[in-house]
C-alpha cells in the first residue's frame, strides 16, 4: 500500500471489529491495516479518543466499502 495514497476508510470502537473487517477485506485481496493510537496496546482508552482506523489504498475505497457493506448488512428475517 501505498502511504501517500491511503485514506481511513472507516472507525471502530472495538479492536475486534476492526480486525474482523481486516480480516475480510484481505481474504478479498484488499491490502488494508488497523491503525490504533493506544501505545501498542499498553493504553487502550487512547484508541477510543479517535477510534481504531481501517485504513485502505485509495484506489480500492469503492470495492472495500462495497465488501463491508455486504459483511455489516443485517440479516434478512
């Protein structure tokens, strides 16, 4: 990825969540990486003060948001 072109595509509140959406971007050949303010783990509330970013080449914005659109969407009933 490219560091000059990389956006935050979206937050999280949970580690987990952002690593799960991670985790799914990349099993559809999407290079990402989670990015936390929170002293390597160390200072967790750190992280909760501008979220845990999700961050992604710019060129692939459209494709990502469209994956996790697909993942985040509710069930049907």
């Amino acid at each position: 990825m490219n560091p000059d072109q990389a956006i935050v595509l979206t937050t999280y509140s949970l580690l987990s969540s952002a690593e799960s959406a991670a985790a799914c971007l990349t099993a559809n050949g999407i290079e990402c990486l989670v990015q936390a303010d929170d002293c390597g783990g160390m200072l967790a509330p750190l992280a909760l003060d501008e979220g845990i970013r999700l961050v992604v080449d710019a060129d692939q914005e459209a494709q990502a948001r469209e994956i996790l659109a697909d993942v985040e969407a509710p069930a049907p009933a």
